[in-house]
C-alpha cells in the first residue's frame, strides 16, 4: 500500500461513515494492488496505488 493510497482510503471511510453508511470489508486484492472497501447495501469503493477512487457498481448513465 502506497502513502497516497493509504489516505484516500482513509478518506473514502471517514466521507462514507459520514453518510452512515457501515464499512463492512476493507481488503488489500493481491492480484491488483487496489484496495477494495464494502459499505452499506452493496456500495464499493476502489482505491488504486495512486490514490485514485473508483465506483464499480455505479452505472455511467442515469
């Protein structure tokens, strides 16, 4: 885990607690390196090594 990856987890966790939204699961994936984080309902939040966010199940149209 990078140092800016690590802060935009941490990020990503306190933003999410802020909407109560419980954090379930906060995994390193080994194949990727991206952390992986599960809050509320089916939320998912991906972090990559540059501290980028990703929203996977979010669908690009609305």
């Amino acid at each position: 885990m990078t140092p800016a990856q690590a802060v935009a987890a941490l990020t990503a966790c306190v933003n999410l607690t802020a909407m109560y939204l419980a954090i379930y699961l906060v995994r390193i994936d080994e194949r990727t390196g991206k952390v992986f984080i599960l809050a509320g309902d089916n939320f998912q939040v991906l972090v990559d090594r540059n501290g980028a966010l990703e929203y996977p199940n979010e669908s690009d149209e609305f």
